[in-house]
C-alpha cells in the first residue's frame, strides 16, 4: 500500500511530468475511480488550465491548477502515478490520462481501484475532503505528537496508523518506526513516558526522512522491512527471530528482544 514516502514520490512525478504544462486532455478511461465527479465535469473543469506546484497531505496528493479546481488523488492500496508520452502503449490499470504540454502523460494508474480521484472547487472544498486527516506526519511538531499519543488509550500502532491522529503512516512504517524507538506495538500509547514520546518521535522523523529520499519504505538488510518477508525472519539489530501478529486486522511484526513487554 503506498505510504507517505510512496506519495512523496508522486508527488514528484507530477511536479516533473506536469507542472506549469497546459492539461490539453483529460482521457477518463474508467469511471470507477472517481468519486463525486463525472468524466465530462472532469474534463471541462480541468481542460485548458495549468497544473501548478503540487502538495501533499499524508497519503494525499494534491494537483493544484493555480485559482482553479484541485484535483485530489488517494492511491489506496495498489494506485500509483506514472509519466509517459501519450503515443506509448496504455497499461490495462491506466484509469486516467492527462496529456500536458502535447508531449506528455500523466497517468493515474490502479489495479484494485479502492480509492481514486475527487475534483474540489476550492479551498475550502479541499479543507472538506481533509477534514478527516490529523496533521502530516513530515510536519507534524514534536509537541503536538507527543499531545496526540498522551490523549489516545489505543494501542501505539493503532494509534500511529490511524490517519485522523496522524496523516501518512502505514502498516510498514509503523512497524518500522516503532522497532527503531524499541517499543512493542501492542503498549497502549497514553501510557508511553515523555522520554518514550520523544524517542518515538525522533525516530520518526529520521525513518521519514530515508524514506521519502528513497521513495519507498526500503527493504534494507539493516531494516525491519528488509526482513519481515523472509521465511524465518529474524532481527537485522539483534538476530534474534522475530514475531508476527495481527492488530487492527493488519499484518504486524516486531523483535520480542529488542521491543519488550512495557507492561
């Protein structure tokens, strides 16, 4: 599933691809991927106009067009965003093209189409699609992530992964995150110390920031991620093997010997 770092790098694509470029054609191929706007209202709204300097709130990817709509991508579990040229051979999961600049194709490209593209008027259109999103998790300050945790009983990875305390983080991530600060997935978040709190949160921040450089949550031999496919994965810091579980219905992998039991 794309996270933040996934997000980051579409958002690249798109600053690289189309920014400033006139949208010249907007090619709605499937109409399953939109959500409260028709491929004919896509196409009038956004046909004629530039894409400027995109943004991006967790997994979110704003395509801003200056004073006009703003087109809001959500990549859910399998989209992605690809630059092509509009003569090269469409993929059966390109959902939606943009011709830019005559030599250029952004497409929104989706296997499984959980998620997809909404079109917002204005700002205040964009606030409303948001308005369920906590604070990024690359912005987020160190006060108000540590004020997040103390307020929430759940357990630390529930926390961490739920998108209206905390935008950007997944599955990998936060298991990534939480190995590194040496705290067990399962410890309840208003119960971690200040120094816990604050451990957590620089880890955080240095997990996001190899992240977002590699565009990916990367599979690293020193990484977490690096080994929690393996048959019998064991820990890169400890050797020691590691274990699997599921919470929040979700695939969850720690070190028993590095993360122990805070209770």
């Amino acid at each position: 599933m794309p996270e933040l770092p996934d997000v980051e790098g579409f958002r690249k694509v798109l600053e690289s691809c189309a920014e400033g470029r006139v949208i010249q054609r907007v090619d709605v191929r499937d109409t399953g991927v939109l959500h409260g706007v028709s491929g004919r209202r896509l196409r009038d709204a956004l046909e004629g106009r530039r894409f400027t300097e995109p943004e991006r709130h967790g997994k979110w990817l704003l395509a801003r067009t200056g004073d006009g709509p703003t087109l809001m991508l959500h990549f859910g579990m399998t989209g992605r965003l690809v630059c092509a040229r509009p003569d090269d051979a469409v993929e059966a999961h390109d959902r939606v093209l943009f011709t830019v600049g005559g030599d250029r194709q952004l497409r929104y490209r989706d296997q499984r189409k959980l998620q997809g593209l909404w079109l917002a008027a204005d700002d205040s259109d964009v606030a409303r699609l948001l308005a369920d999103q906590g604070p990024d998790a690359m912005a987020v300050d160190r006060a108000e992530f540590e004020a997040a945790l103390s307020s929430h009983r759940g357990r630390v990875k529930t926390v961490l992964t739920d998108q209206s305390v905390l935008a950007g983080l997944g599955n990998l991530l936060a298991d990534e995150i939480l190995w590194r600060a040496k705290l067990r997935p399962a410890d309840r978040a208003s119960d971690l110390t200040e120094a816990e709190r604050r451990r957590l949160y620089t880890h955080m921040r240095r997990t996001l920031r190899s992240a977002v450089t590699a565009g990916c949550v990367p599979p690293r031999d020193s990484w977490l991620t690096g080994h929690r496919d393996d048959p019998a994965p064991t820990c890169p810091r400890c050797g020691g093997p590691l274990r699997r579980s599921r919470m929040s219905g979700r695939s969850t992998v720690w070190c028993p010997g590095c993360q122990p039991d805070g209770s």
